[in-house]
C-alpha cells in the first residue's frame, strides 16, 4: 500500500496524521468518503508504529 518511501522520506518533518490527509486526499478519498479517509489514517498511523 506504501510503495513510495521517497513521498515519506521528503514529508518526513510531517506530522503523520499531515502525511495521512496528503495521501487521502491524493486519492479522491477525502473528497468522497471522510470516514474511510479517517480509517486510512488510522490504519496508517498503525503501520508506521509498527515500522518503529
């Protein structure tokens, strides 16, 4: 799902919530569906934890 480290690499002074809503909304998810962009979020919050 995260095939682009070097998108993470260049935000990483982003908060990961901030890297989250970039994504979404370069998706057309955040446009469309606020919930599953919220769920997104989470799931991608839970992945970078897990990358620590």
């Amino acid at each position: 799902m995260f095939n682009n480290p070097r998108h993470f690499q260049n935000n990483r002074d982003h908060s990961i919530h901030e890297i989250s809503n970039i994504i979404c909304v370069n998706n057309g998810i955040l446009r469309f569906e606020p919930l599953i962009c919220e769920k997104f979020i989470t799931s991608y919050q839970n992945y970078m934890v897990d990358k620590l």
